[in-house]
C-alpha cells in the first residue's frame, strides 16, 4: 500500500508538488472552515463545499505522494468542518461521531484513484464510479453504525440520512468530474508544451 501512496499521475518537480500540495490543502481544509462563514449558501453550502472536497482529495490521489500526506489531507475536511461549525449548525455534536467513517471513506476515495486509475490504469469514469460508490457505502455505513448505537432525534436523522447518503453521493460525482476536466487541461497544456 505505501508503494501505492508513492506514485502519482504526473512526475512532478519539488516545487510544483508543493504548490499542489498547498492548493488541495486550501481545498480540503480553508473551504469547508471559512466559505460558509464568507460566502453563506444555505442549502447549497452542504453540495459545493463537498465537491470543492472531494475534488481535493482526487488530485490528492493523482498529483502528490506519500502516505502522511494522504492521511492528513484525508483527514483535513471533516476537521475544518467541525472547527467551522456552521455546515452542520446544531447538528454537529451528531456529526462528530461521524469523523471516523469520514476520514475511513476518504481515505478509501484516495487510495482507491490511486491504485485504479494511476496504478492500474483503469479508466477514469470507471475508477470514479467504483471509488465514489465505496466512499459512500463506508460513510453511510457510519452512520448506520450512529444511528443504532445512539440516541439522535429524528429531524436530526433524516437530515444525516441524507447528509451522509445521497448528498455524498452527489458531491463525490460531482468532484470527480471537475477533477476530470482538471486532469484533460492538464494533459492539454503538456501536449502543447510538447509541440512548441
């Protein structure tokens, strides 16, 4: 698995790495801490921090290296959210204990482009498919888990429910595709480098 970790699409320079690095961080941590208090979405706030996310933790998977720095990014989002505190409002003492299933079905997402589309060279859209669909089955397993081992309200569950259902569903796709037209650009701009 470390082997794994270790490999990314592109080679990169040392400064290019870091600079990804920064920028994914910036995703993965600023935005879910600091846009819902800057910018307030309301009901979209859940569906375009969890894209800008999710799309962070897949060029983690296709542009960086190293095992500490996957499990830190993997683990980023769901820190800044509970520091933030305003996606989940009231509901984030219930979304605490969802932290494990979060950074487990994260770092499954990563893992899994890695070891599909940049190891294997699996195609894209079925690597997404397979790493969005585990990702989500991990988290909404949690909260399954949650759920019965705890007693939530119900206005608390249906909102959860759907917060660690189909919302992560949506936003895993949806960071995924953004992450694809990163990865055509990218692509783009070194055939053209090639050609000049």
């Amino acid at each position: 698995m470390i082997k794994i970790l270790n490999e990314q699409l592109v080679d990169t320079k040392k400064v290019t790495n870091i600079l990804v690095t920064i920028a994914i961080i910036i995703g993965a941590f600023v935005v879910p801490t600091f846009l819902a208090k800057v910018i307030p979405l309301g009901k979209y706030q859940q569906l375009v921090v969890g894209t800008i996310v999710n799309m962070s933790l897949i060029l983690t998977a296709l542009y960086t290296k190293g095992s500490i720095k996957t499990i830190a990014i993997a683990t980023l989002p769901s820190i800044s959210t509970i520091l933030g505190g305003v996606l989940f409002g009231g509901m984030t003492l219930y979304s605490k204990t969802m932290i494990p299933a979060i950074w487990l079905g994260n770092f499954a997402f990563i893992l899994l482009y890695k070891t599909l589309y940049v190891n294997k060279k699996v195609q894209y859209p079925i690597s997404a498919v397979i790493a969005v669909l585990v990702k989500v089955a991990i988290i909404y397993l949690g909260f399954t888990i949650m759920i019965n081992a705890m007693t939530v309200p119900d206005m608390v569950k249906q909102t959860l429910n759907t917060s660690m259902g189909i919302t992560q569903l949506i936003t895993a796709t949806s960071g995924s595709i953004l992450a694809s037209l990163i990865i055509i650009y990218t692509k783009v701009r070194k055939k053209t480098t090639k050609e000049e």
